[in-house]
C-alpha cells in the first residue's frame, strides 16, 4: 500500500474504429512512463486509458461492415485495442470502455444533474458537423474543397465534406465559464501546458465562447438523455465523462475522492475539449477541475500529422517485430521534445537505436558485468579509496536522477532521459579512460580495478532503476543479472542516485545483449 501523494493520469480514450498507429502509441507509453516513474517513487498512482465507442464515426463504420456497432466496437476493442497495451508493454490500472454500464448510468447522471442545476436548454440548432472529429466546425477550420470536393465546404483536419445538420438539440452553457475559465488558466498557471498550448486555449476564450449542443437526435448510437429518449448524449461529453466513472464518479465515493482529480495527457488536437469543455462542464456539476492538461504534438510522417485517413498510419507492432518494446517507448519519448511536434523515420530509429541503446546502453551493461565475472568470478569487488574521477560519477548520478525526478514532474519524459542518459555517456568515458583491462594485468592495481568496476556497477544499478520505467524489460534483465534481490520496479526511484546500494559480493550473472543487432532486411 503506497503512502505517497495520489498520482491520477489518463490517456484520451481512442476511437476504436480507426486501427492503432503510431501516434496513438505515442500518448499511451507517455502516459505509461509517467505512471509508473511515479508508482516507483511511491505516489498513490492510477494509469487510466480505454476506448471511446459512441457517436455517429462507429455507428457508419458498423453499418459499412455490416455488422451492429456494438459487435463492430467488441471485435476492434478485442482484437486491436486490448493487444496495443501489451505490444507496447503499458501497464494500465483500468481499461474504460464506454459502452460499459459503470460509465453510460453514470454519464446520465451527470447530465442530469446539469439539467436540474439549469445549465441545460433546448434549441434549436442549424451548423456544419465533420464526422471524423466529432464535432460542429468554427468557421476557422472550414475551408473549401478541391478536386472531388471542389464546390463543398471541408473540414480542415479531414479534408473531408462537412454535413449540414439541423436539429433541436440541448445546449450546455458554455459560455457562462468564459471568466471563470480565465481565471482559472490566471492562478493556475500550469493548468495547460506547455505555453504554447496555454497560449492557444487563453486566446481562444478570450475571443468569447459559444453554447454547446450535447445532444444528437439523427441516430441513437450513444447515451440516450435521461429526461427526453429521443436523444443521445454528444459523444464528446460521454467520451469526456470517462475520467471521472472510471475512479467511482456516482458509485464509489471513497475511491473518487481518493483518485479524482486527474492530469490529461492528449494531443494537441483535442486539446480544447479537455481545457475549455471539460474543467467548465465540472464546474458546472460543483467538481474540481483537472489537475493539469498536457497537450504534446503531433508524430509527423514524411512531414505530415499521421493519420489512417491519410495512408501514412503506422501500426506499432512493425516497429516493435523488429526493435522490441522497449526500443519503441525509448525512441518516442527520447527523440522527440514533449509537447512539440516530431518527425518519425525509420532511419532515425535504427540510428538512435544502434548508437544509444546497443553502442551505449547495452555495451556498457555488457561490458562492466562481462569484466566483473572474468576478473572478480562474478562476484561484485568492494570499492576502496575513491579518486576524484570516481566521484564525479557519483556527483553524476546524484545529479541526474534528481533533474530526471524534476523533469517527470514537469512531464518532459524527453528531458529526463537527456538527464539519465549523462550517466551513460559518463561511464562509457569512465571506463575507456580506466582501462580496467590494463589494470587488470598489474596485480598490484587490484584494489583500484575493484573502485573502477564496483563505480561501474553501481552506475548501472542506478540507471536500470531510473530508466525502468522507460524501457521495463532490457532494465529488469540487468537487474537480474547484477544479482540484485526484490523486484526492480519497488526500487524507490526518487533514491535512485544514492551512491553504495550495491553491495560487494553480490553475484553478477550472465547478461545477454539487452540490444541485438539488427539485421537490416
Ligand atoms: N476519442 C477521442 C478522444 C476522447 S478523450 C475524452 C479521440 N480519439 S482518437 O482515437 O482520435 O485519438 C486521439 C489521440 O491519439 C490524440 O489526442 C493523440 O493523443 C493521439 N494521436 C493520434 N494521432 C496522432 C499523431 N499523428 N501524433 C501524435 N498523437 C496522435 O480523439
């Protein structure tokens, strides 16, 4: 039982319709890394992500397959969605599922509760609605078509014709948030981040807000509203909600008090949903806002935001045949700033992954426990008097796993692991530079060999359990193999730069390359 402050984190809930990609992949194993830097740092963690399974996108797919959209949402949730977790090895305490009775009886309520507290009405409303997002348009992202859509008015994300729809449907109020919102995004400063995204959100409702239609009479694939079943709820405001049923909203009060409120990570382009609708839509009900809203950019494919619609979506499995799991959560959360934009490529990857986890990472790994047992039977040597070159690899250390601990709690997984990776490059130049294969022709160097590979050692101790939560699997095998006892993901990772947790005589034992080569095809 962790005594630690709660650490609520949620990935946006996936369309299930589209197959996974890449950028899907890239929000969830950010999300798994916060989560479980944290859970190792002992904060009452909970790591939400599930799928969002209404609305009029799954209701066409379904009928396009022929089948009914929940035995179209089943199959894809089974057959995709479930899978992804594993592929990229997530270790999520809770999967939503929207259609699931926990969160639709729980969505009415909340809607309900909006109608009685009179910040619902009926209207009347006539707009252009694009499918693929899910939502009416602003004028702003309404452009004209070209080619087979020249003469429509098109989305500008899609690319696709905008329907006109005309409906009665309920309004939320939205803009009676406008200053309270404002004034939220002024003494929390941090409530969206980072400032570019700040910036957008602020500039948007300054520019004032709109009423939001939430409800749809034209199909019924949803949550019909409680007070008129001719209606279903908008899927946005159920999609939205799943963050609060999950930890108990309406049904365990104990656990939402306890979990509630969350951070969001999701990509830049939803994030209006998140900062604007969602923290007015729990005013409005008397909940506490989120605590914080990080919005990171878009994976970019031959410079273009990925996307199945467009061809370029890349299924995470065809990178993780090849690399593994822990090479893909590596590469997405090193090579690309969180919270910018960032380019994918194949070669890029196999760049970073020969040069930082084979050449870097494993060589080093390799080398210092492959010494240990050649020169020390494997057996790990005490350190005796340490030189001012050893201690810069403890002041290293030290150094890096406390910026590591900061940029976590500022959600830069990137930074942290620029920070972590200063012990790998300081200890690939510690042992070029000790040359402890020279030392260990001079009997009378023995005491120094043993500083130079217990410094080794100790090093590598501290970065299995800094990068544990980046790459679980190559850092769970060293940690094996340097002989350690108790399960590396109950190292406190806040203590990980304390020097002398190893102790000598522990028994070091084989280590397979934790990065094979990879024979190019
Ligand atoms: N169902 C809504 C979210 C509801 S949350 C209450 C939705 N789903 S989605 O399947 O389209 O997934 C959107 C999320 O997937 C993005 O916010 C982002 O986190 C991730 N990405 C999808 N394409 C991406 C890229 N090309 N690049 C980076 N992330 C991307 O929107």
């Amino acid at each position: 039982m962790s005594t630690g402050d709660s650490f609520y984190i949620t990935t946006p809930i996936y369309y299930p319709s589209d197959l996974p990609h890449i950028g899907h992949g890239y929000t969830t194993v950010a999300v798994d890394a916060l989560a479980r830097w944290h859970r190792q740092a002992g904060d009452d963690t909970w790591m939400l992500t599930g799928t969002d399974e209404h609305g009029q996108k799954m209701l066409r797919a379904a009928a396009a397959n022929g089948v009914t959209p929940q035995e179209w949402v089943d199959k894809l949730v089974t057959e995709s969605w479930f899978p992804l977790l594993e592929t990229l090895d997530v270790a999520n305490d809770d999967f939503i599922r929207t259609t699931q009775p926990r969160h639709e009886e729980r969505v009415q309520e909340f809607v309900k509760a909006l109608y009685d507290r009179g910040y619902i009405y009926a209207g009347e409303y006539e707009a252009l609605y694009c499918v693929g997002c899910e939502e009416f348009k602003p004028e702003a992202e309404i452009v004209d078509g070209t080619g087979a859509f020249e003469g429509l008015k098109v989305c500008a994300i899609h690319s696709k014709p905008l329907e006109l729809l005309q409906e009665k449907n309920y309004f939320f109020k939205l803009s009676e948030f406008q200053e309270r919102l404002l004034e939220l995004y002024k003494t929390e400063p941090d409530f969206v981040r980072p400032e570019s995204a700040r910036n957008e959100v602020v500039s948007f409702v300054r520019s004032g807000l709109k009423d939001l239609s939430i409800s749809r009479s034209a199909f019924d694939w949803g949550i019909t509203v409680p007070w008129d079943p001719s209606h279903v709820i908008y899927v946005w405001v159920d999609a939205l909600l799943n963050y609060a049923t999950a930890v108990g909203y309406g049904t365990d009060p104990e656990q939402f008090a306890r979990r509630w409120p969350a951070y969001h990570i999701v990509g830049k382009d939803i994030l209006r949903f998140h900062a604007v609708i969602w923290p007015a839509m729990l005013m409005a009900a008397g909940l506490d806002v989120p605590r914080g809203v990080f919005a990171h950019g878009w994976l970019l494919v031959g410079g273009e935001k990925m996307s199945k619609s467009k061809l370029t979506g890349i299924a995470p499995t065809e990178i993780t045949d090849t690399f593994g799991s822990d090479a893909y959560r590596f590469y997405f959360l090193s090579a690309i700033a969180f919270g910018q934009d960032g380019s994918f490529s194949w070669e890029d990857l196999s760049a970073r992954y020969q040069a930082e986890l084979a050449n870097g990472f494993g060589n080093l790994a390799l080398r210092t426990t492959a010494m240990i047992e050649k020169y020390f039977e494997g057996v790990v040597p005490p350190a005796s008097a340490y030189t001012d070159g050893d201690l810069v690899i403890q002041q290293t250390v030290a150094d890096a796993a406390a910026a590591a601990d900061q940029a976590m709690e500022r959600f830069r997984p990137d930074e942290a692991i620029a920070a972590i990776w200063t012990i790998v490059d300081a200890l690939n130049g510690y042992i070029t530079d000790n040359e402890p294969w020279a030392l260990a022709k001079d009997d009378a160097q023995r005491a120094r060999l043993g500083t130079v590979l217990y410094t080794a050692a100790e090093g590598l101790r501290a970065l299995a359990v800094l990068l544990s939560p980046f790459m679980p699997q190559a850092t769970a095998k060293l940690w094996i193999a340097l002989g350690h006892a108790g399960r590396l993901v109950d190292q406190p990772i806040r203590d990980a730069g304390a020097w002398g947790v190893l102790v000598p005589g522990t028994s070091v034992n084989g280590l397979a390359p934790l990065f094979p080569r990879i024979e190019q095809a």
